[in-house]
C-alpha cells in the first residue's frame, strides 16, 4: 500500500481551491493594492501567499491541540468564522478605510496579512476543512494500521479458546460471534 493516497490528495485540493477562491480573490486583491506600486503588489502577493501557507500548516499540525486546549470546537470556530469573515465582507463592501490608512497614496497597514492572507485565503472555512481531511487522514492511516492489528490479535484469541467469546468489540475473525451474541 502506498504511503500516497491519490483520491485523498485530489479531495483535499479541490476542496482547498473552492473554499481559498484564489480567482474571486483577485479582484479584492487588485482593489486593496491599487495605489500600490508594481514591485510593492508583488511583494503583498508573495506575503499573502506565504502567511496563508503558514497559517495552513500551523493549523494543520497543532490545530486540533490548540482547539482542545483553549475548549473550541470546530462547530464553534466554523460559525465564529463566518462572522468574522461576514464584517470582512462588510467592511470591504463599503469601502471603509482604517484610520490608519492615508489618502495620500500609502498605507499605514498590511494589506498581505489582513485581510487577504487572513481571512480571505486561510480563513476559518479553509482551517477547519484543513483540520479535518487531517484528522481523516490520521484516522484513516490508523484504522489501516489497527485493523489488521485487531483481526491478528482476536484470531488468536479465538483460534486459542474455541468456543469463548473473544473480548472484541467488532465481527470476529477467527469466530462468528457479533457483539451483541457475547453474554
């Protein structure tokens, strides 16, 4: 079996593409850096990309732990980052402009890590949907792994005391006991 699950890749990226939208970000990313430089828009975009692929990776590997620890559930940070990504939108939609933010042609402000880094491209839809196909993956590796583990270990249980209930929680392979006809 090889280590690289091809279905499980395509589902992920795909996924990844529709949720990110890197073309419908193209249009906000082209009226935040309007006043923007070449060189300088350039450089927003390769900040965008980087932070978004950082923040990816980071929730990848320590989300799940990060969330247990601080008592979030994925529900909870899935409806949270819909608001948030709601006054984004907001915000966005009316053209407001930070304080910070001059009329002289420059910006006080990031534009690469708020918003398009953050939440655009590596929002709360992407991070979960990230922490997920993770934790299916996980799962799944185990479950291959701890299968195989579990028909070797009841089989021999069975094999070694024919006629007793083998102690597993699931079909048996060395008996035909369920369950539920182990009493």
């Amino acid at each position: 079996m090889s280590w690289f699950d091809v279905a499980l890749f395509t589902e992920v990226f795909v996924t990844l593409f529709v949720i990110m939208d890197p073309p419908g970000t193209v249009p906000v990313f082209l009226a935040l850096t309007s006043r923007m430089t070449a060189a300088d828009r350039r450089r927003a975009a390769r900040t965008a990309i980087f932070v978004a692929f950082g923040v990816i990776v980071v929730f990848a590997l320590f989300g799940q732990l990060l969330l247990e620890h601080m008592g979030i559930s994925l529900a909870a940070l899935q409806a949270s980052g819909g608001l948030l990504l709601l006054l984004v939108a907001l915000e966005l939609l009316m053209g407001k402009m930070d304080a910070g933010e001059t009329d002289s042609g420059g910006s006080a402000r990031n534009v690469a890590l708020v918003p398009l880094a953050t939440p655009l491209l590596a929002g709360p839809g992407t991070i979960v949907a990230t922490m997920v196909f993770v934790q299916r993956g996980v799962s799944a590796g185990s479950r291959r792994s701890g299968t195989t583990r579990r028909s070797a270990s009841a089989s021999s249980r069975c094999a070694s005391a024919p006629g007793r209930p083998c102690g597993s929680r699931a079909w048996c392979t060395g008996c035909s006991r369920t369950p539920e006809s182990r009493s």
